[in-house]
C-alpha cells in the first residue's frame, strides 16, 4: 500500500486527548515520568543511538572526507539544517543537553514522544524526515534507554533556523501522528528472527530501501527510492533475496555492512552506524530481509538513467527491468465474489476497494490505481505495484472478515459492511 516510511505505522492506539487547538496533530497529555538512569540502559541507549538508529546520522554535521561520512565527533547531536530549498527549510534539531540551543530544557517525556509519536516538545508535528514512524515500535524499554542515553552525550551550543514548510505540507504532516498509549513489548528474547524483524523496522530499511514515492511500487526492499542527503544523492538497492537484489549470505552480509563494501558503499547508505552493530544482530537482519517476498528489480547508482517499467522511474540498470505477469490459479466465479467489498486500515486511514470481473480479482487504494491481484491460491495473492502479496481471512462460517498484507509483520484491513 502507499504510505510513508513504514513508513508511517504506529501500533497500539486507543482513546486519546485531543488538543483544543484543531490545528495542531493527534497526541496525548505529556507525563511527569522520568527514567531511571542504570549502567544496562546507558549502554543498551548507546548502542541503539550510535548504531541501530542512526541518531546522529542525521542529527550531527557529517566528515564527508572519511569512508561512509561519519558523524563529527565534537558535534554529535548538535543539529544541522538538512535541506534549505527557497523558503522551504528541514532541519534535524540539536538533541544535545545544552539548555538554551537544544535539548537540556526538555523533560523525559518530551524526548520519547518526539522519538516514537512523532510530537515535538512544543507540541507541533514532526517532519516525517524523523522516523517516529518506524520508532513506533521501539520497545517501552529500548525508548527509556535512548533518553537516558540522549541525556548523557556533551551540551554543544549550536543554535539552528527553525523549520520553514509551505502551509499545505504543514498541514499534512500535522495529520500523521498516532499517540501511543499501550505498552509496546520488545521481541520474544532469543528468537533470531524475531529480533531481526525488529530491528530491520526500528532501523526504518523498508522507508529508504523501498519505492513509495513512485508510480508503481515495485515491492517491499525492491530498491528504487531516490534519496537526497547533505552527503550525497543515491538510488536505494533491492535488498530482497532476488537475483536482482541481495543474495549474500549472512557473513558476506554481515562484512559488507561492516566495512561498507570496502568503502565503495555511498555515505546515502548510514553503514557507518550500522557498521558497529553485533554480528548476532546484523545476522538476525539478514534472516529476516529473508521474509520478503523476493522482487525483480534492477537497480544501480552508477551509469546513465534509463526508464524502468517496475518502478515507472529512471534509473541506472532500468531498461533491465521488464513487467512480468505471473501465473495465475483459476479461480470460479463465487470464489471471486465472496472477496470483493471495501476494506480499511484504521491506523493508516487507507481504504481498499476489491472488485471482480467474473474472472480476475482487483484491487484499488483512495486515490490510486487499480492493479491486478494474480490469486496463488482461493485466499492468497500476489499484488504486483503494492509492497507485498496480500492473504484473506475467513471466519468460522466460511465469510471473508479481513485481508492482511503479507509484509515481515502482518497488517489487517478489516471489511466494512
């Protein structure tokens, strides 16, 4: 489906206090909570900070003169303006502990509800250039350890511009924050793909290494995101275990990452955070990057663009790419009808319409357009142009209640009478 860096999901929303201010975005009442700072947070924070996250990947000036344009030590954190076009200007903020320039002033609570809601401490919306949609699913307890970490890091006075958005994009952004009220477990201790699951989202590889800004989606890690940093502009690699894509095993993964090919990995690619990551853990990413469904889609940063008929793009290696139907399993024509109807996402306010011809199945997002779901079984179908192949439950009875998208965690539609 089209939507933000995963986008933009948020987990486990309930009833919420709305602002008075219609204006301003969905969030619940700051807390007074405060974290108790431990040796086992303070490392873990650090690690997920400096690494996992990549904190200050964005939010440090960069040494574009070493290998990966590592964060300048003396000025981690300290905020630098990301993009300034005309009027329009993106900046990722100091979140150091100076009081006047950064974040010394804010309490506990401020902090984790600008990482996981995506709510600033003044109470406006973050730009989605934060990934609090991703940071969602951070567990209560990895939250709490990157605020007692942010906490630790050396005061730097560095005072930035504000940012600056055309009002049209200010008011959208406003619309997308989800506040979080439930506990949020991390995953199940020792199981490696679990944890590779969870990484891979807190990470946020599906928002840079999949395509959601084209015409035609052409999957989840199917490459194909152009991406434009203070460091460098690059297109975003298939990672899917596709011929197209990445077909290491998990120890050339792991080395790969580890020393960002050699160092012929573009800066774009935040391997200098990623680089310090456990062997366990950049295997258990590896494991699960495994999960998705395998996609054919040539892509390159080196050479002359050249159209691409999956991504709708141009791209280095497109004309590579061709469109290919897959097989389809017959279907009868009550088979198809019992799924047709609306369903609905409430947490990504995304409706989808299903529809038949009598021989074929459809489907189409709000806005956009109709694709061909090619049925591998009378539930289970291949979405060519959505993120992932989709799978319909049934109730009791024999009635289809919802569709789930087969990505590495599963997300319900619900049918609508």
């Amino acid at each position: 489906m089209v939507r933000q860096s995963i986008a933009c999901i948020v987990l486990a929303i309930s009833a919420v206090a709305v602002a008075a201010d219609s204006t301003l975005p969905r969030q619940r009442p700051l807390t007074d909570r405060v974290f108790e700072v431990t040796a086992g947070r303070m490392q873990r924070g650090r690690y997920l900070a400096e690494h996992v996250l990549q904190c200050f990947i964005c939010h440090s000036e960069r040494d574009a003169a070493q290998p990966g344009a590592p964060p300048i030590v003396a000025r981690k954190g300290a905020g630098v303006v990301l993009s300034r076009k005309g009027d329009r200007v993106i900046v990722a903020p100091n979140i150091t502990p100076d009081r006047e320039t950064g974040a010394g002033s804010w309490t506990d609570d401020m902090l984790a509800r600008s990482i996981r809601e995506g709510i600033g401490h003044d109470g406006r919306a973050l730009h989605p250039q934060m990934w609090y949609g991703s940071f969602a699913y951070l567990s209560d307890e990895d939250l709490a350890s990157v605020v007692v970490y942010l906490r630790s890091i050396p005061a730097v006075r560095n005072a930035l511009p504000k940012m600056q958005l055309p009002e049209e994009e200010r008011a959208e952004i406003s619309s997308s924050p989800r506040p979080i009220t439930a506990p949020v477990p991390g995953p199940t201790p020792g199981d490696a793909l679990a944890r590779g699951k969870y990484l891979v989202t807190v990470a946020d590889c599906s928002g840079c290494h999949t395509s959601w800004h084209s015409s035609r989606n052409p999957g989840l890690f199917g490459g194909g995101n152009l991406i434009e940093w203070p460091v460098g502009t690059a297109w975003s690699t298939n990672i899917t275990r596709d011929a197209s894509g990445l077909q290491y095993p998990a120890d050339v993964f792991v080395a790969v990452v580890r020393t960002g090919k050699g160092g012929s990995l573009s800066p774009v690619m935040p391997w200098a955070a990623f680089r310090g990551m456990t062997d366990e853990d950049l295997s258990a990413v590896h494991l699960a990057l495994g999960e998705a469904q395998a996609v054919r889609h040539y892509v390159g940063n080196h050479g002359e663009a050249e159209h691409c008929a999956v991504c709708g793009q141009s791209h280095p290696f497109g004309k590579l790419n061709r469109l290919e139907t897959p097989a389809a399993m017959p279907l009868a024509r009550e088979q198809l009808d019992r799924l047709v109807g609306r369903y609905r996402h409430s947490t990504w306010d995304l409706t989808v319409d299903i529809r038949t011809d009598g021989r074929r199945l459809y489907g189409v997002e709000e806005g956009g357009i109709e694709i061909e779901l090619i049925a591998q079984s009378p539930v289970r179908f291949l979405a060519p142009g959505w993120p992932a192949p989709l799978e319909f439950e049934l109730d009791a009875e024999g009635r289809v209640v919802r569709f789930v998208t087969l990505e590495l965690d599963r997300e319900a539609f619900e049918r609508l009478p």
